[in-house]
C-alpha cells in the first residue's frame, strides 16, 4: 500500500503535496473496467476527459505520463471549473460563514460527502467502486487535523506531519507506522471566517490539482505543460498504484487545520483491506 502524498497548491494561494507510503504488495493488475453511471450527490460536476485512463494513469503515476495523458490533464484542469467560476453547490453556501478550521460536526459531515462526491463522480468515469464516507474515517481525520495544529505544522511545511498520522491512527485502532492514509492540499487567506461556498471552492481546486498532476496555483497556468507533472495523488484517489489491491475502495474523512495564514485540507482515507486486515486494524470501526 502506497504512502499518502501532499500536492502543493496555491488557489489565493491554494497548496498540494506528495504521498503516502505503500504496502508492499505483488501480482499488481491494472484491469481496465467500464465506466457507469453516478449519481452525484452535490450537482457539481467533476469528470475525466476522454483518453485519461487507468492503464494511462499507472504509467504517470510511475513517472512515465504519456503526451496523450497530459492533454487528457490539461483538458481536465479546463473542463473541470467550478472552483473558478461564480456557481455555487448550494445557495445558502453563499450566506454561510464558517471557520474552516473551527467546523462543527455537521458541517465536516458536509464537506467530506462533498469531496468525496467528486472523487466518486471521476472514479465512475473509471469504472471503479464508489468510495465511502465513514464516521470512524472523519473521526480519524479529525484527531489528524489537531496533531497538525498542535504541533504547528502544515501544508506550508512541504511534508506530511508522519508522527502525528502515525499517533492518531494508532488512538484510532490502526497498527500503522508510516503514512499510508493522508493525501493533503491546502490554501493561504487573511480570512479566518469565509463562506461555505469559498471553502467548497477550494476544496474541489485540490481534489483537480491531484486528479489531473497539475502544481500551479491557479487555473491561470492551465495551458501550461510544464505545470503537468505529479499524478501520485491520482495513484491514491483511484486505487491505482501497481499493487495487487488496485481497483480496490477506501472508507472516507475530510478535516481542515490552520497554523497562521496557511489552511491544510486533509483528505483521509482507509483502504478496505487495511480494514479487514487483523495486522493493520486491532480496533479500528469505519
């Protein structure tokens, strides 16, 4: 199973980083599978352009992208917009004013099935399982998100705070010693308040920079290639990794941390087999 990793991401100074670590695993199969129709739960759109494939994904995730591939990204940094234009997901979001690192429990809930509808909106493009959300996974998130405050580390920083991961798996019943369970973006603002529409924005900005490698700060880049260059984060969200578990689907957790200027998303996730597994999970509970 792979590390977890961090894009770098500035949306109004939007950050995203490299990985989690992987188990090591064999028989890796990248099987290709039909896409199906999703329902979202959201309407906001997010899909995948027409020649970004797993086959194609394994290959950038093992730093070989094909030209084919990148177009297919840059077309995805283009078509995907609703972090950059003026829609909204609900229309109380625009009347919301939330602390993004102070959430209620409801409003977490809220922004974990949010991010999570647009991953499984591009994973049924794939043809993949849906991810879940899950309380124990939030929960996990959210002990995630106050290691990385308490000791004042975030996105900024370029790394995952591992200690921390580690510390709050293990409070959580997980026997893990690396970060096998964090993929993070992050963003700067002098707000310490913002509608729930601006963080929702954000949120969905990180999840495109990972889908698609792209590691400018804003879609201003999109034309770019060069901006094209790190699909581990797509590796972790499509369970595609050159593993023997590829294909496979997680249990689902959102947070977000602040230390100063700088807010850290935290899009957590736990593999199904970690779940099931009697070395890895001692009393873990999606």
């Amino acid at each position: 199973m792979m590390k977890k990793r961090i894009l770098t991401l500035l949306l109004a100074a939007s950050l995203a980083l490299p990985m989690m670590a992987v188990m090591p695993t064999s028989n890796a199969q990248t099987v290709a599978a039909k896409a199906y129709k999703y329902k979202s739960t959201t309407g906001v759109k997010f899909t995948l352009p027409k020649g970004y494939t797993r086959a194609a994904l394994l290959k950038a995730y093992q730093g070989k992208p094909s030209k084919t591939f990148i177009k297919a990204s840059m077309k995805g940094v283009k078509e995907n917009t609703f972090s950059s234009n003026k829609k909204y997901a609900k229309k109380k979001d625009n009347k919301t004013k939330v602390r993004p690192d102070k959430l209620t429990s409801k409003q977490r809930t809220e922004l974990a099935k949010f991010s999570l509808d647009m991953i499984n909106q591009a994973r049924a493009k794939l043809g993949l399982k849906p991810w879940k959300y899950s309380k124990g996974t939030e929960k996990l998130a959210s002990d995630i998100a106050k290691e990385y405050t308490k000791h004042k580390r975030g996105i900024a920083q370029q790394s995952h705070y591992t200690a921390g991961i580690v510390r709050a798996s293990k409070k959580n019943g997980l026997n893990l010693n690396d970060n096998y369970v964090e993929d993070m973006a992050g963003f700067k603002s002098n707000q310490y308040k913002m509608t729930m529409t601006q963080l929702k924005k954000s949120i969905y900005f990180g999840i495109k920079q990972m889908v698609f490698g792209y590691t400018a700060s804003s879609d201003k880049y999109a034309k770019k290639q060069a901006y094209y260059r790190e699909w581990g984060h797509a590796g972790d969200l499509f369970n595609t990794q050159g593993s023997s578990h590829d294909g496979d689907w997680n249990y689902y957790g959102f947070s977000v941390s602040r230390v100063g200027k700088v807010y850290s998303l935290h899009y957590i996730s736990v593999p199904r087999f970690v779940v099931k597994s009697k070395q890895y999970n001692l009393s873990f509970k999606p």
